[in-house]
C-alpha cells in the first residue's frame, strides 16, 4: 500500500520540478510564446491546459483496453480536440475579456504536444488514478512556469501585474518584453537558469562520489 | 523514464484488429464527440450571444456620451430605416447589412449615431464603433470592439488615453486627416501614435471610408425631420 502511495506521489510531483513540461522537456512552446505577454493570459492558458489535459487524460487512460491500438493516436485527438472545443465554449460564454484576449490559441491547444505526450507514454499505459496525478502534476508545473515567464514579462513589459499598475507614472515600460522577442529572451534566460542549477547538482553529485571512493 | 516500464504486456501481445474494428471505434468516438460538442454548444450559445449583444450594448452607450436608450437603423436604397427587432426573425437575419444605432438621452432628443466600421490593420481587421453628432458633424466617442494589433504599439489605438481624446470633437468633413504625435492643430486632424503608423492610419481610413458609406443617408435623415 505504501508503495503505490509514494508512486502516485512521485508521478506527481515528477511534472512539478523534475519532468517540468515546459523547462526539461521544454513541450508546449507555442503557448509559452504566445500568451504569456500578460499573467493573467498565462494563468488562463495554464488552466485551460490543465482542465483539457485532466479530462483526456481520464478518458484515454479508461478506454485505454477499447482504443485498437492502430487509432490510438487518432483517437486521442479526436478526445483531446472535442475537450479543448468545450473549453473555447466555455470561456466565450463566461470569460469573454479573456476568450477575446487568448484568441486563436485556445484552439491551438489541440496541437500542444505536452497532452499528446501524456496520452501516449502515460494515461494510455496506466490506471486512472495514476492518470489523474500525473495530469495534474504535469498541467500545475506547466501553469507554474506559465506564470514564471508571463509574471516577469508583464512587469517589465507594462509595470503591471495582473493588470495592477505597480510603479508610477515615471515609469518607462521595457515594451519589449511583451512583444514576441520578449517571450524568447525570459524562456531563454529560465531555461539558463533550470539547466545551470541542474548541472550544479549533477556536478556536486559526481564529486561526493569520488570523495567517497 | 520511468513511465517506459509501465508498458503492460496485453498491448504488446494484441494481434492486429480487423479494419471493420478500427473504423467502429474512430466511428464511435467520432460520434461521441459531436454529441458532447452540440451539447455544449446548444448550453453556451445563449450566454455566447448575450455577452456580445451587451459588449455593443455598452459600446453604444460609450460612444455617445449621456445616451440612454438607442434604434437601430439599417441602410436601404441609401436611406436609413428602422429596423423593428423581431425575435422570431433574428436567426435568419442577414450578417451583412449595414447597420447604425441612433442613441437618445432621457428626453428622447437625439444625441448621435454609434456607426460600426472595420478597416485592416497591422495585424488583422480592426472592427470598432464610433459616436457620431449629425448636426455639429464631429466625432464624439470611439471605441474598438476587436483588434489583434501589436501589444505596446498598435494596441493604443484602445488604450492611449491621449489617442482617445482626438475623439472627443472630431470634425469629419471634408475629411479626417492623419498628423505625426503632436501636430494636432485643426479639428479635423487626428494625432498619430509614435510607433504605431499603420495603426493609426488604419483608424484614420476607417473613420473616413465609413463616413463616406453613411453620411449622404444620415443627412437625408436629418433634413427630413
């Protein structure tokens, strides 16, 4: 019992930190791009991702003996394009302003390789349960670094947050950073930061190896 | 990984399905589908419908300043009539006509026009709504309902508010006329923003090219009052 606890544990917490979608495996660049000119588009984009990556994940990890193996990839498609369908629904009838603000992304979602990748290296090889944490795991550390590039970008770019006006008048935004070169310049400098605490670690470990020997 | 060992060994054994078994199964989840999206469709489409029908609805009202309720005139033969809303009509109604809304204060004296106008911009078509005064013949509120321009840059064209004050008496004849950011001297003359020409003159042309479309009809309306 212990175990299979500490596996749902660790499958979930593998998306938040170790598998991090967006700065280890570094999937789903289009939407890290794109919308993370604001927090509050991060935020939405992170959680339509999640509630699409959740659901899939459900279905294609239930069906998983029915789906003919040929189809799989088809099949997954067709479940993850009807969910992201719903949620464009969704938010055009209550979240207007951020329907409008997101745009042609939320229907790109459907081509995030992030929920393909889950459908078809874990839900479809594992029980629901596991399903489910590993979604959430994996949609809460891309929503978490969503929020990493849009919270920066934001702040420089117009010296808001959440649309929170933070310094003065005298403030001269940095407009670059919410332009499209502004997503590449964060990306580029948290994915120097992850792969130079990353190869710290590695380093520190190799060393005690050999002091050890 | 770890998830690689997780393969489990009936969908390495399973034997090729037959090509009836695979078009039944995409056929089902195909059909699966649709259902869960027309549900969902039929669900939203009222709320859908209403947010837009109020985001007009308070473009109106900000476009010219004091309107308290408004009619919606469509063009014909180059002469505005009035449009009577039928419900049991509404879904046949034609997208393409040209429609206008005259607003009136709590007197139920006129006070303008919100006429809808689209023009390209720099990204996409910018489609706005602008109050218009027949009988001082200015501009008096603006408003873009969708654009996609560049943030930072293009984007003032909603959310300068130095841009914005160009709108507030707008002479429009002869015609609206772009100026570089601070030049502004004469009524007709709008101030560009730096940085966002295309944009700019993106609104410039709109104004002019719908103006041009509803001015012979607004006139004729209001000499025959």
């Amino acid at each position: 019992m212990n175990t299979i606890d500490n596996r749902g544990t660790q499958e979930f917490m593998k998306g938040i930190w170790k598998e991090n979608p967006i700065f280890v495996s570094v999937l789903g660049m289009c939407p890290a791009l794109a919308v993370t000119n604001t927090a509050m588009n991060s935020l939405a984009m992170g959680l339509a991702t999640t509630f699409v990556l959740l659901c899939s994940s459900i279905l294609v990890s239930s069906l998983r003996k029915m789906i003919p193996k040929p189809v799989r990839i088809t099949a997954y498609i067709i479940i993850i394009a009807t969910f992201v369908t719903v949620v464009d629904f969704l938010l055009a009838a209550y979240t207007p302003t951020i329907h409008k603000e997101l745009g042609a992304f939320i229907a790109l979602i459907v081509v995030n390789c992030l929920i393909l990748g889950r459908q078809e290296s874990f839900a479809s090889k594992n029980t629901v349960g596991l399903a489910i944490k590993d979604a959430l795991g994996m949609s809460l550390g891309f929503t978490f670094a969503m929020l990493c590039i849009g919270i920066p970008r934001e702040i420089l770019g117009s010296g808001s947050l959440f649309d929170f006006a933070l310094f003065g008048e005298n403030f001269e935004p940095w407009v670059v950073m919410i332009l499209p070169p502004g997503g590449f310049f964060m990306l580029g400098f948290l994915l120097l930061i992850f792969n130079w605490y990353a190869e710290r670690k590695k380093r520190r470990a190799n060393e005690l190896i050999v002091e050890n020997e | 990984m770890s998830e690689d060992q997780n393969i489990t060994p009936e969908i390495a054994e399973e034997k090729e399905p037959s090509s009836l078994k695979l078009i039944a199964a995409l056929g089902i989840a195909g059909l699966l589908s649709g259902i869960i999206l027309v549900g969902t469709y039929i669900y939203t489409l009222p709320m859908i419908e209403k947010n837009k029908a109020e985001a007009m609805k308070s473009a109106i009202f900000k476009v010219l300043p004091g309107c308290d309720s408004y009619e919606t005139f469509k063009l014909e033969n180059e002469k505005l009539i009035q449009k009577v809303e039928d419900e049991s009509k509404k879904r046949e109604d034609n997208n393409d006509e040209l429609l206008i809304y005259a607003g009136y204060d709590n007197n139920k004296e006129l006070i303008g026009f919100a006429i809808p106008g689209s023009e390209p911009g720099f990204q996409d078509i910018i489609v706005t709504i602008f109050g218009y005064d027949p009988n001082a013949k200015v501009i008096i509120g603006f408003e873009v309902l969708e654009s996609k321009e560049t943030p930072g840059l293009g984007d003032k064209i909603f959310k300068d508010a130095d841009f914005q004050t160009n709108f507030k008496e707008l002479v429009v004849d002869p015609e609206i006329i772009l100026v570089k950011n601070g030049k502004k001297e004469n009524a007709y003359e709008v101030d560009g923003i730096s940085g966002a020409t295309i944009s700019s003159k993106a609104v410039v042309g709109l104004l002019n090219n719908t103006m041009t479309v509803w001015r012979m009809a607004i006139d004729d309306y209001m000499s025959d009052k």
